[in-house]
C-alpha cells in the first residue's frame, strides 16, 4: 500500500517524508513545483484542482494543504479503499474565533466550516480522519512568521522586539510530523481535531529575543514600545490584527495530543539552522 502526500514539500511535509521512507512506507508526493528524485518517493507535480493521475491503493492520505481543497478535492476522488486521512488545519480556527478585525473571524470561520466539510468527504469514502490543529510553526526555514524576520534582521542587522506580554506555543514541525505518524496508528484519534503547541508557553518579547539570540550573525535590538505599536494599529490597517494579537495567548492545550498519541512536543529552543532554507 502507498501513502499519498498532500504538500510533501512543506515544513512538515520536509520532516514527515524521511520518516515514511524510514518506516519502509512507498510515498506519493504531491507539489506544485518540480521535485528533485528521492528515493521511496515518487513526486507528483501538481495540485489538487487539476486532474490528478489515477491513484492506486492508498493506506493513507496525508494533507498540509488547505483544508478547504483537501474536502472539495475528497468529495469527488474515487478510491479504491478507505484510506485514513489526516490533515492540519490551525489554531487560528480558535484563536481569530473573537478577533476584531473581520477578515480575521473570517479566516477562522473558514477553517472551522473546512474541517467540517472534510469529515463529510471522509464519510462519503468511509474513511477514519484526524485533524491537527498546530499552532505557529518553526523549524524548517520554510515557515511564513519567524523565518521571514530572522532572515530580514540578519540582512539588517537590526531585530525589532515589540512589546506585549501575550503568551506563545511555538510548535516544531517535526513534533507534528511525529504527531501525524502516531495518529495513523491510534484509531482512538479518528474523528478527533487534536490541537498541538509547543512544549513550552513564552511571552511575545522572550520568544523573539530567543529568536534573535539564536541568529549566526549579531543584530542590534530595536524596542518597539506599545505606545507606538497602538500607533501603528490606527495608521497601518492591514497591521491591526497581528499587532493587536501581541496582548493576546496563542497556545494549544496539549492534553489529548499526550494521551491519545504520546506526543510530548519539544520546548522552543531555536538554532541558527532553523532559519536557512532546506537544501
């Protein structure tokens, strides 16, 4: 049997797919982007939207894509069997439930309707189906949040440290990559959104300092005081939201994740390698 990939080359997919190779598992790989030959992995190139080549036998689908086209994508596949499905989605789904930006409430409606609509998919094909929820993500130098502002203060050499006393979870994707294999064997997570953190809760200002302590080049600090982030909310609309997110807990309760898969994430301790993109 084979397991497909959805987003084989994402940050998780980067951890996840020398763990399959590991276990002996034949992969399919899904990317929008020519791939270079990995042994045990065959690279599709492509997306979900287009017309994806006739599949065989699946043990499982694993998906780091949008949810939203993972459902749709499932609703009208055929398949063979009834593969288990696992899939990420994200704390946002919670976290921007509130938020006062509407583009934001927006973002996690979507979310929560997406995972929904991939349960449905999933029963129409039989399938047993689990739903991570992560919260930020770091580790590969392929994330969209941290990475962008290490490299950006190393080319600067300055680091911004805003102020906010709002709680962190950053979670390393390998620890989902670990998480979505143990959730293949545990049939008492089917059915289950499992949110996954780090192992570690830290203030906004620690962990963009720990983050600037771990950079292979010295930076200098640039405090932003709340005044003039409260500032920058009134004169930078696009910027309200992250801005006004620093004063808020962005965790996960990773309470089901220890006792359903035994999944103990690691605490936040980042390296100069996290933030260079993968060779």
């Amino acid at each position: 049997m084979t397991v497909l990939v959805l987003g084989g080359s994402s940050q998780i997919g980067h951890f996840l797919l020398p763990r399959l190779r590991a276990s002996g598992e034949q992969v399919l790989a899904l990317s929008r982007q020519p791939r270079p030959a990995q042994t045990g992995v065959e690279w599709l190139q492509g997306a979900l939207s287009d017309s994806v080549p006739a599949l065989p036998p699946l043990s499982a689908i694993i998906s780091f894509g949008p949810l939203e086209a993972l459902a749709a994508w499932l609703s009208q596949v055929p398949l063979n069997n009834a593969p288990r499905v696992i899939a990420t989605s994200s704390m946002s789904a919670e976290t921007k439930r509130d938020s006062g930006v509407p583009a934001e409430r927006d973002i996690s409606r979507l979310l929560r309707e997406s995972e929904a609509a991939l349960a449905t998919a999933c029963a129409r094909h039989g399938c047993a189906w689990t739903v991570l929820r992560p919260t930020l993500i770091y580790g590969a130098g392929l994330d969209k949040s941290l990475t962008p502002i290490a490299r950006r203060a190393m080319r600067l050499r300055l680091f911004p440290l805003p102020a906010g006393n709002g709680l962190r979870q950053p979670v390393h994707a390998d620890d989902i990559a670990q998480a979505v294999l143990a959730a293949l064997e545990c049939p008492a997570a089917a059915g289950r959104i499992l949110p996954i953190g780090g192992g570690e809760r830290l203030p906004v200002a620690e962990m963009f300092a720990r983050v600037r302590g771990s950079l292979p080049r010295s930076t200098m600090p640039l405090p932003l005081p709340a005044w003039l982030l409260r500032l920058g909310q009134q004169v930078l609309p696009p910027l309200r939201g992250p801005l006004n997110r620093l004063s808020a807990d962005l965790v996960a309760d990773n309470d089901e994740l220890r006792r359903l898969l035994g999944i103990n994430p690691r605490p936040f301790r980042p390296e100069p390698s996290m933030w260079m993109a993968p060779v």
